[in-house]
C-alpha cells in the first residue's frame, strides 16, 4: 500500500497509476476481511513447524527484494518491485 501510495503521488503511467489504485482498494478489502476473521476466531494453539515456514518464507522474499536493482523512475520501478514481490507470495 505504500508503495501505490508513492506511484499515486509521484508516478506519470495512467496505467501504472490505476494499478496502485487498485491495489489499495483490493488491499484494504483483504485487511478488513482478514481483521474480521481475527476477531471472530479463537487461535487453537501454534504450530511451530507452520510458523518457522512462514518466517523462512518472509525472510526469503525480504532479502531478495533488497537485491532488486531500481533505476528511479517511479513507474518502472513500482512494476518491477511489485512483481518480484507478487511472485514471492506464490
């Protein structure tokens, strides 16, 4: 979200621009939903094996994004980022 939040301001690409957008609607949709699941669910105890995962995963995805080389155009660079990061999570 903070990154569109960015291309909203800074970026020129109408189509990168209305992406960013989308994002942030579709976003805070997910976090809302997700928020409500949260406090409608008790936890049933952790699963360590599911956690350790989970954080390998995340620090994966953190590392190599530090990796991605950006050039300062604010549109080319959002794509770029934001496709590595959207491959990550698959």
């Amino acid at each position: 979200i903070d990154m569109s939040n960015i291309v909203i301001a800074h970026g020129t690409d109408t189509t990168i621009r209305r992406i960013a957008q989308n994002m942030i609607m579709k976003q805070n949709m997910e976090i809302t939903d997700l928020t409500s699941f949260l406090n409608s669910h008790t936890p049933h105890g952790e699963n360590m094996e599911f956690n350790m995962k989970i954080e390998k995963s995340m620090q994966k995805m953190h590392n190599n994004a530090d990796l991605q080389s950006v050039n300062g155009n604010t549109d080319h660079d959002f794509a770029s980022l934001i496709i590595f990061h959207h491959q990550s999570a698959i």
